[in-house]
DNA sequence: CTGTTAGCGCTTTCAT
DNA sequence: ATGAAAGCGCTAACAG
C-alpha cells in the first residue's frame, strides 16, 4: 500500500517570515494592533468597521500595523459582542447526493460577498437527528437556518423559527421568521405521465417514492390525475414503491418484470431511481427509448450525460438554494424577502419516444 | 397546512429585524441558570464541564434549571474562552462534485459524535481563492482543516498551518501540524491501462485531465509507462486534454473522430470525463464495449449505475475523508496520527472487454 | 475625532 | 464543595 510518498521530504523547506520576526507565535489580537500603532483598541474597531470617521494619519498608521501583523479580528470575540456569528446553518439529509449538492452550491453563490459562512450538517432524512443538528446549530449561534427537505413537522419548524429565522424548501410556510418554499410536484409528475401520454402510451408504470414522504404523495397524485384525464384506467399492478435510491428503481424494475406487467412507458419518482431503472431494462436487453420510454423528476446534473440522457422533469435546485439564501439573508438584516422560484419544466431529452 | 401562495407574494414585507428583536426573552444563559438554580455561575459551568465534584442537591437543582430552561451553552462564548471553537474548516474545490462530496460523507462521519462541526468553503480550483477561504477559516478560528485538493503550493499550505493544522489530499507532506494524504495516481492510471492491455488491446485513447494538474499528469505518466512496458508505441495523437469534466470528455472524444484516429479502447482520467466519451459514443452509434471499451478513474458512486456500468480505478473517497478527519482531530489534540488509506484498485465492470 | 469604560457568556484560578 | 473575580477579544456607549 502506497500511501505517502516520503521520499522528498526533506526537500520541502519550511520558513515561516511571519512569525519569525513576532514576538509571540500567537494570533495578535486588535489590542496587540492598537499598541503597535500607538492607539486606543476603540480606533482600531472603527476602522475595521466603519464605525466613524477617524484621522488619516492614525488610521494609515492602524493599517500598517494591521499589515505588518497579519491582523484579522477574531470573530467569535465578534460575533460574541455582536450577537451575530455571521455564520448560517444548512441542514441537508444526505451530504452526497446530488440533489442536495446542486442546491448547496446555489446556496454557496448565495453567501459569496455577504461575509457569511455556512455550517452544514445533515439530518440523515430522520426527523429525531434533525431537530438534534438544529439545535446544535443553534448553540453555536447561527443568524438563520436553512432546511433543506427533512422530516420534520411543519410545527416543529416553527417553533425553532422562534430562536432563528429558518428558511426551508419543500414546505408551505411564511411567518414573520419562516418562510418555505415549495415546488409543485403533483404539476410536476403530471407533466411528465402528460408527456407520455401524448406520446402514445397508454400502460405507464409508475415506481413512486416512499410513500411517507409527502412529495412522493404528490406525484403519485400528479400519475393518478394525467391517467384520469386521459382516460386510461389506473392499474395498481403498475406502480411499485422505491426509496429515490438507484438500487431501488432497478428492484422495481425488476418486480414489474416478475410479475409480468405489460407496460411501454416508466416514469420513476426521481432521477436516481431512473437510474436504477435504466440498468434494469439494460440488463433485461431492453431498449430505451425503443422498446420502452422512461421519464425521470429532478433533471440532476447527471441527467444529461446518462446513455441516453434522460428525460425528466426539472427541478430549480441551484436557483432553490441561491433563493433560500438570498431570502434568509434578508429576513436576517430585517429587508423585504421577495423572489420566487421557477416552476417545474419538462425536459425532453432522448429516453422518451412516441409509441409504435 | 398552510397553502402556498404564489400570488402576492411581492405584498409580503418584512421590514423590521427579526433577528435583533426576539419576541421572547433571548436564548437563557448560564447566568439565568444559576439564579433560577441559586447557585453560582462557576457550578453551572462545573456541572457542565464536568470540571470538578458538585454536592447532589445543587446538581439536580441545575439540571433541573437547565431541563425547564432548555438552556444549551452559548459556543462563541465558550469558544472565546477556552481558545477552541470546536469547529473544523473544510476546503473543498468545488461543492456539487460527487468527487468532493463522497469524501465530505467521510468527514461528515469522521466528526459524527466528537462534538465538531465543520464549516466547508469552496476554493472553486482557484490557488488565489483558496488562500483568501483559508483566512477566513482562520479569522474564525477554526480548530483546523482540512484541504481537498487544491491548487495551492505545498509551501503556502505549510505557511498556513503554523497558524492551525492543516490535513491534506492529494499531497505528500508530514510536519509536525500539516498531514498530506496521496494517492499513487500514477500506479492506478498504469493498473486501468494494463487492465485493457491484457484484454488485447493496443490502440488505447487517453482523455486526459487538465495538463497544471498534478494527479493529471501523474496519470498520465502511469498511462505511459503501460504502454511502455507492453512494448506499445506512444502515439501522442491518441492523447487528448480534457479538464475533467463530462463536456470535455464528450469533446476529446469527437476530437478523436474527427482527427479519424484508431483506437479499440479509451482511459478517460476521471468518471466524469468517461460519462462524456460514453456520451459521444453513444451518439456515433458506437457500442460500448462490443465496439470500444471504456475505463475511468476514481469510482464515483455514480458509476456503477451507468450504462453500461463503468469498469474504473476506485478511489477510497469516503475514506480519505474519514480518515482525514480522524488524523486532523488527532493532530489537534495532541495524540499520535496513525492511520493510512486504502490503495487505488481496479474495478472491473462491464465496459471492457477483449478486444476480437 | 478619540480614549475610557463596560460588558457579550462563559471558564477558571483563587479563596473560603 | 462553592462563590467571587478576572478575563478571552472585541464593540459600543459615553465622555471629552
């Protein structure tokens, strides 16, 4: 096992020009700044800050000093006096997926420039861990929360938005200190059966999240009312329930094999168990779109370099999160929350074809 | 449940600080404690901490107090005051890559239960940015961190880490508080080669990583040496320069078409990249692997669900970033920092195959 | 314009 | 065993 490479090591001089020549190898503090320039700690605050309008020599003279010692303020002393950690807290599920990924990186531009930072943790899609990570975020004295998903009830919510303002996607909340947003997922999956439809097809299976997750009901709500309004009868044989997983959309393919359904199209309750899906019928040596069509929810960044890319119903996820952000950021600094989120679209890609 | 609103939305102002103006008395502190418990300060802190012995009534009385008041210690405070904030940096390149985010699962689980939590910056492959993301860490005194990747010098980050200490990837250091972890990039790019070259192969494309990237050249490097010792001509025709993504995959492959270049099978530097080429063939009618085989590098969680599923180097993503964090927190507490990672293994699937 | 004076909420001697 | 007091590093009145 080849792990460090130690040879060279000697080769990588260490020389350290700052604390060198400092006296003491510790941080300095806005005291050790003030001494330096010959000023009170006060002068030195208002110029980090702006406070108020301070001489020119003094303040080239705190500067310099500043300069000279690396000088940044500590801001837990900061945020102590403050009362602000200039840090917001991101509650995901799952670190590793890319849905929470595509959304955390709108998160990340949302807070460019704004002096915030962020600490993430995750809720492991359970309720009990979730309210735990909020409080743990709370002790630490983050300004807002961000909720991605979750568990948690909406009540719940609401009474941690008493502590810190908590912006959350997936929810229909808008108080004072909470506000939610929420896509329309019964549009969304009855855009995607739609879409099939018109294509022709007329037995579509449906492999359906898990069925305590409200979004999961909502799509189901989506399959149920495009069949209906088309006329085609629901067959219970042809829905099976996944867990958004890719492991389980391959299983579910597979059921609908076993039990010998007939069907021409599969729309799959999310990317990832389309998937799972795809690998399925490849494994099955069945084609797509030829011999079947398959329709997905989400449109990950992986969705349009899956073989074939994959059609899907696209969810705002980057712009989520950048709106999030931008909505806590205001509720925190007591602005006007505005923005609205772009709704669900139709993606067609090239796993889907009209019925031959 | 409150019904979402969509309309009137740009009605809704909020305009007074709801974070300055908490409808109920602020978070309670340890001082409310004390005198609801009618103790002093210092016991609450005792009890807390776990500092000293203290007498069972006063105990009880404490957590009693703590219970109702749902007081949980303030963390800048304590931060301030014990010179630990208990909170680790992490610096990533970019945040929505499964690259990144498998390895933040094995942080994110590394830290699980230690009382850490960790704020993630994104250098977004920027040495400039990533510099500027570590001072900022550093400013909020961070306990240490942990670098994925980086553009960085090796000689910054050992400046960086007389500061607080620093653990690496993808670097070979190992000084008192700066730890690297390398993986032998070159060992695996050899290993996937020799893999195709024992299926029959001889006319073998390499879409590379970008050429300033030093795992990109290491593995090209490895890429060479197969050839070589299999007595291959290197025919630099065959070799084109991606940057690691899947459109630059998909690019370098029709590059490869359209320069009419000969090859059985392709090594694509990374996943990501590989799911472009596949793309690419795909397109072209080209099957995988019936026509041309495929071989990608670091086994993203991805890959096994691709279509075809993608033969790859794996790379212990999930634990790099466990053990990382392990040996971060080790280093900060003084102890010994043991612990190596798993070597770069060959992870056959199903798009290679013998050439006929 | 600038220095002095109080703390923010917690831990930690130092007495008792 | 427990309380009083002194800060951690910074900001924000409050005087000048």
């Amino acid at each position: 096992m080849v792990t460090f490479r130690r040879k060279g090591f000697h080769n990588i001089i260490i020389k350290e020009p700052v604390l060198a020549d400092l006296p003491h190898p510790g941080p300095s503090t806005l005291m050790d700044v003030a001494r330096e320039a010959g000023v009170s700690p006060s002068t030195v605050s208002r110029i980090l800050n702006g406070t108020a309008r301070v001489s020119d020599d003094k303040r080239q003279a705190v500067l310099a000093a500043i300069a000279e010692m690396n000088f940044a303020p500590n801001q837990m002393a900061q945020g102590l006096k403050k009362g602000r950690s200039m840090t917001i807290g991101i509650v995901v599920q799952d670190i590793s997926s890319p849905f929470f990924d595509e959304t955390l990186r709108g998160v990340d531009d949302g807070l460019k420039g704004t002096g915030y930072a962020s600490v993430i943790v995750s809720g492991h899609w359970n309720a009990e861990e979730e309210a735990d990570r909020i409080r743990l975020l709370l002790a630490r004295k983050v300004d807002g929360i961000i909720l991605l998903s979750g568990r948690m009830s909406d009540q719940t919510v609401l009474n941690f938005s008493t502590q810190r303002p908590i912006v959350s996607t997936g929810r229909a909340l808008r108080t004072r200190s909470a506000l939610g947003f929420k896509m329309d997922n019964e549009h969304g999956a009855y855009l995607a059966v739609h879409h099939l439809i018109e294509l022709g097809h007329r037995r579509i299976a449906f492999i359906s999240g898990p069925s305590n997750n409200i979004d999961a009901i909502e799509r189901l709500a989506g399959y149920t009312r495009a069949l209906a309004e088309a006329g085609i009868a629901l067959d219970p044989q042809l829905i099976v329930e996944g867990n958004y997983h890719e492991a389980s959309g391959m299983l579910a393919m597979n059921r609908l094999f076993d039990t010998h359904q007939q069907f021409t199209a599969v729309f799959a309750a999310n990317d990832l168990s389309a998937y799972g899906a795809r690998l399925a019928l490849y494994r099955k040596g069945i084609r797509v779109p030829d011999d079947i069509s398959l329709v997905g929810f989400d449109d990950l960044p992986g969705s349009s370099y899956t073989t074939p890319p994959l059609t899907t119903i696209r969810q705002p996820l980057y712009d989520i999160g950048r709106i999030a952000t931008h909505s806590l950021l205001c509720i925190i600094n007591g602005g006007e929350t505005r923005g609205e989120v772009p709704p669900l679209e139709l993606i067609v890609r090239e796993t889907t074809r009209r019925v031959r």
